[in-house]
C-alpha cells in the first residue's frame, strides 16, 4: 500500500504496522489491560447520530477555531506524545512542520526526541509544552522556564499519569526504553531491517527535555523507571494551583474526566481543560472523554476552554465533539500512523483528509462556521 492510497485512519494503521517493528507499532496502538477503554473511546462516537440542516447556503466554510487564546485554521490538533523519533527518524520535526502548513497546533512532549526550542524557532503556529509533575520541585521550575523562554504558548499539565499504565503488549515484546526486548521481539526487528537502519544511519536518539534524567542506553534511569521514581504521587491541586501562578499565561491540565476537577481546574486559574483518559492507556475501564464531554461543558464551558482527546479517527468525530462544546479536538494515533508509515507527507496526508472530511462534513450538515454546530445537530441513541 502506498501512501497516496491511504484515505482514512485504518489505512495508514495497516502501513504502520508494515513499516514499524512488531514492539514498536504494538507501543502505538497498545492500551492498559483488556484495552476496553481504548476500544470505547472510538465506539462512543458511534452512538451519537448527526442530525443535518439543509439549504443553508454552505458555499463558504470557516473551520476556523479559538482555543486558549490561540487561533487554529482547523479545529483539530497533534496532541503531543512520547518518542516520536522511533516512530519515524524526523519525529516532531515532521509533525511540527506539517501542522504549521496546515495552520493547527501541535504539542512536545516531556519525553519528546527533539529539543522543544529547536522546533519553536523553526515554526510560529501555535505550540504547546506538555510536562509531567516530578518530584524535584526545582526540575518542575527549570523545565517551565525553559519552555517561557523557548516562546511556547500553552502549558500543559499531564495529570492521569502519575505512574504508567499496565500496557500488556509491552511486557509481552518487551518493549522499554532502554530496549530490553524478549527473543521474539529481537526477532520482530531483524525482520523490519528499514526501520533499523534509519534508526542507525540518523542523528542519536535522544531525549532532550530530560536527557540529564533519562537515558537511551545504558544510564541511571529507563522510561519505566521514569514514571515509577521520578513522578511524584503526592501532587495536590495546591501543588498545580503553584504552577499555574509561577507559569502565569494559558496553562491547560490534560486528563480531567469529572465535573469536580474540571470546577476546581477553573477555580485555580486553568484556562483550559483536556477531557482524556490517554487514549485509554492509563486506567482501563474509565469512560471516554466523548461521553463526559457534554456534562462538563454544561458545567464550566462559559469559564474555561474545554477540548477532548481520546478516539478520534474521522472528520465527523471532530464535528460532533465541536457540537457538544469542545473549542477543539485533539488526536495522538490519528497522526502517529502516518508519521510512522511515511513522515512529514504522512503526517500531511492525514491532516489533508481530516480537513476535508471536517469541511465536507461541515457543509452536509448545513454549517458556515464551526459556530454553527451544536447540540441541536445531535441525537443519541
């Protein structure tokens, strides 16, 4: 399959999983436990109907959005992930590039392979900074201030992953940063040997927002570890109210799932929340951000910018999270497939589609603007 015949999200999950070594592409589309959360975070879609408008004059479409004060051509995002450079060897330098062409924000992870600072002085669309919340209280610091001074606009506080997930298909291969693979998994990467000589013949795989505490080889500290010894189980909301005073401009919490947190994210001074359970890697059996998203913007949509991820794999998926209340819509696999299947065109291509299927979407349902949506369009069943 080429990539010019990959016209949805499944597509490019099956050339993902051609190009990508078993551990690998299984890191990508694995989730905690039976993996029922990650199945229903796409299947929640899939009980809401839309209901169209026709002849309303729908010539001209304005996707257009405004989240956290920044403007979006599109109203889906690259939400930021993990170690992106195994995925493909230009990692967030692809996704940073792409999105900036297709005028959406995208995000760099904590545990991003290129230099936040590095991607915000080659792009001026809107960027993000997602961080962990770490035991040393200095590192917290230091990281945000390397971030204010890099540009970025928006903080991001991860909240749902205060220790790792139970990811399965992980222990089963083996899959860890440092690689500490099973034989079988050994054996996935001799027969994917493209993957291992990109891996070899590109810049060393690094992660520089943290490479004094992580290492990809031997060193102190493996990603699982990370999570277990460097992130801190006792952080209160005390602790993120700090945060946000010491950040003081738009800083977003990604995780929130009850009206409560959400109430108190606005009572400390957020001013945006992402409804996420982590693409359903984290706490198996938690309800889809889809399906919490309407109680939550009755209760806080008029104090504070609320955005959902988790499941989205259409056009139409985006339309009725906007119709809800959602400002935007973000997505880590919808993206990730792509980069891993062929790059920065990849990444291109699914923005491509996602825009096309949101505007043909947008005008079958009779809406000019993403204003126009709204719960009115919807039924559920």
């Amino acid at each position: 399959m080429r990539l010019k015949h990959c016209h949805n999200f499944h597509d490019f999950r099956k050339l993902a999983k051609r190009r990508l070594p078993s551990p690998i592409f299984n890191y990508i589309d694995g989730a905690a436990d039976d993996e029922v959360t990650y199945r229903r975070n796409t299947e929640s879609f899939e009980t809401c109907d839309l209901v169209p408008n026709v002849l309303t004059g729908v010539e001209d479409i304005d996707m257009s959005v405004t989240v956290m004060g920044q403007k979006l051509d599109m109203p889906i995002y690259c939400s930021p992930t993990a170690l992106q450079r195994l995925f493909h060897h230009d990692g967030e330098r692809a996704v940073a590039a792409a999105a900036a062409k297709y005028g959406t924000m995208f995000g760099v992870s904590s545990l991003g392979t290129v230099s936040l600072a590095e991607i915000r002085k080659k792009h001026n669309n809107p960027q993000v900074y997602q961080f962990y919340y770490h035991k040393d209280r200095g590192l917290n610091r230091a990281m945000m201030e390397s971030a204010k001074e890099a540009g970025v606009e928006i903080m991001m506080l991860t909240v749902d992953s205060i220790t790792g997930g139970n990811r399965e298909r992980d222990l089963r291969t083996g899959f860890s940063i440092p690689f500490r693979l099973t034989i079988s998994g050994m054996l996935q990467f001799a027969i994917k040997p493209m993957w291992g000589i990109n891996y070899v013949t590109h810049a060393k795989f690094s992660l520089p927002q943290l490479d004094q505490h992580v290492y990809m080889s031997d060193g102190p500290l493996s990603i699982g570890r990370y999570f277990t010894e460097m992130l801190d189980p006792s952080m209160t909301w005390y602790d993120v109210a700090e945060m946000v005073k010491q950040w003081d401009g738009q800083f977003c919490l990604k995780g929130i799932m009850s009206v409560e947190d959400a109430r108190k994210a606005v009572d400390i001074g957020c001013t945006g929340i992402i409804l996420s359970n982590h693409g359903g890697r984290q706490l198996d059996g938690s309800r889809s951000p889809f399906d919490q998203l309407a109680e939550i913007v009755d209760a806080v949509g008029d104090k504070i910018d609320v955005i959902m991820d988790s499941g989205v794999q259409r056009g139409t998926h985006v339309l009725k999270a906007l119709s809800l209340g959602a400002k935007a819509v973000g997505g880590g696999r919808f993206y990730l497939y792509p980069l891993a299947a062929a790059g920065q065109p990849g990444v291109e291509r699914a923005l491509e589609l996602m825009r096309t299927e949101i505007e043909r979407g947008m005008r079958l349902m009779g809406c000019k603007s993403v204003n126009d949506l709204s719960s009115s369009n919807l039924r559920f069943r």
